[in-house]
C-alpha cells in the first residue's frame, strides 16, 4: 500500500508557491422533475477520491484523518437533501484513491482507509462513485503543466506568447502517442470491473458514476496567467478531463449505471471564474477548499438532481 493525499494536494500547494513568486429529467412544462421518481430512501454508500471527500472544506471529519472528508462534500449534502437516516449513509471517500483502492486498504498519511467496496452490501439502496482522476495521474499533469507554465510565463513576454503554445502537451503527446488518453483507457477497464463487482454485492442498488467538473475554461488565454500554464495547455488539459468524463459515462452506461454529468453545469464555474460563482478552486483558493479542488458549492446540486429525477 502507498501512501497518497488527495489528488496530488502537496504537489498542486508548491505549484501555488510556485505561481505566487447530468443531464436533468424535465416535466411537461420544462421544471426540473424532482418528484417524477421516488428517490432511495435506503441505505447509502459514497465511493471516490478527493473530488469526492472535499479536502479542506470544513468541517473535516471520519476516520482516517489522512482521507481529508469534510461533512459539507456533495455525499453529505445528497444524503441531507434525500432525507436519510445517519445510519442510512456511509461515505468511505479518501483523498488520493484509485480504482484500486475501492477493492484494497488504501495507505494515507495518517491512518488506513478500508477498501471502500467493503462498505456496499446487499442492503444497500444508493452508490455513488467518484474515482478515476488519479488513476491517470492528474494532479501530476497539472503540476507539470505549472511548473511548464510558469518557465513559459518568465520567458516570453505577453505580446509574444501564442493561443496554441502548449510546452505540457509537447511532453506527454509524441510521435502519435498520447500517454495521458492510455492510461484512461486502462483505468476504464478496471472502472467496469469494479461496477460489475458493486452489481454483484448490492443488487437492489441504483448507482451512479460521477463526473468531474469543469476545472478550465474553454477559452483559456486570461485564465492561463492565472493558473500558471502556458495558453494551450490550458485547452491541452481541459480534453484530457473531458475525455476521462467521457469514459465515465461510457463505462456507466455499459454497466447500467447511471452517469453525473457536473462538467456540464459548471460550465463558467471553473476555476478562473469569479470568486462568488466558481465550483472549483484555484491553486490559491479563496474559500476552504483544496487547491484545484471543489468547494462546497455547485456539486451536490447535480448528484441531488439525477437521483432525484432518474428511476
């Protein structure tokens, strides 16, 4: 077992140091159709990685500490807003995991997270399952890209620098291969194995496989500034999210999951968006939040509305 905190938190703080030197079911009439189905009202189970356990954002809580749950992430506020039990809901999240860790112990920095599929059984009613980001190494991605970035930044001035110059893409984009799109191809096949396996032991569950929210913008060239890359690897990284959030709902699909799409609505809510109306944080964030991580706005307001709205 390895030892990892959250989507690469440590790497993505040196990289702020660094730079500071669904689709919703709609009625007749095109309201959001909460009440079309009735939502679980049974025992729920919260799988993921940072994404999912909201690292920073207070208050912070379960065991292990080194998993970084906060009792505010979008687990806590779907289980609040479904109306469930306390013993009804089980969020096992732990910053730092990978598919793998859903089916093994996961080491952290201050304790060990149980593998995360031990807590679905055949009682429980609701998953949710947030994982994937680190299974293609992205925090290492975006930590490269910055540290790219900020040299990009020193060395030209702003009247020489170029939309498309993108030094991160160069790195891991050569002679045709695309490292980044292999290893989500390899981490969607052992994504179908874990659906496969949460099928297995809950049978009687509705699950649901969630998508990450939009970290960049799709124009990028003010925002490359800010997040310390150079212009085009700001639209280099926003592909490769898009095509992990793609494999996601394919492998949802393919398993008779049901998919999140929270990329969608966050669209404008990125991390260079304004302060009061973005869901995920900069590399310095300006309210409890891990770096390139989420608030606690935004999230949970989509999780909510596709179980509510989906049978």
């Amino acid at each position: 077992m390895r030892t990892r905190t959250g989507l690469g938190l440590a790497a993505l703080a040196s990289c702020a140091a660094l730079l500071a030197a669904v689709t919703v079911g709609r009625d007749g009439d095109g309201n959001v159709a909460s009440s079309l189905f009735k939502p679980p009202n049974g025992p729920y189970v919260a799988l993921g990685d940072s994404y999912t356990a909201g690292p920073k954002i207070p208050d912070q809580t379960g065991k292990p500490a080194g998993c970084d749950r906060s009792d505010r992430n979008y687990p806590a506020l779907v289980s609040d807003g479904l109306g469930l039990a306390a013993a009804d809901f089980r969020d096992v999240s732990c910053s730092g995991a990978t598919i793998g860790d859903l089916l093994a112990p996961q080491s952290t920095d201050r304790g060990v997270n149980p593998a995360q599929l031990s807590a679905v059984s055949s009682a429980t009613r609701l998953v949710t399952v947030g994982i994937g980001g680190n299974d293609i190494d992205f925090s290492s991605l975006i930590t490269s890209c910055v540290k790219a970035g900020v040299r990009y930044q020193l060395e030209n001035r702003i009247g020489d620098r170029q939309a498309d110059d993108a030094l991160c893409r160069a790195r891991h984009v050569s002679a045709g291969t695309d490292e980044v799109e292999a290893k989500i191809k390899a981490a969607g096949g052992r994504l179908s194995g874990v659906l496969s396996d949460i099928e297995r032991r809950a049978p009687k569950a509705r699950v649901y496989v969630i998508g990450y929210p939009a970290i960049l913008p799709a124009k990028g060239t003010d925002c490359a500034g800010r997040m310390g890359l150079a212009p085009g690897d700001v639209t280099f990284l926003r592909q490769k999210e898009q095509q992990l959030n793609a494999m996601l709902r394919d492998k949802a699909e393919s398993a008779g999951a049901g998919y999140v799409d929270t990329y969608t609505p966050s669209a404008g809510r990125d991390a260079c968006a304004d302060r009061d109306v973005r869901w995920v944080e900069p590399l310095m964030p300006a309210v409890p939040a891990a770096p390139v991580h989420p608030n606690e706005r935004g999230m949970a307001q989509a999780v909510l509305r596709t179980v509510r709205v989906s049978g």
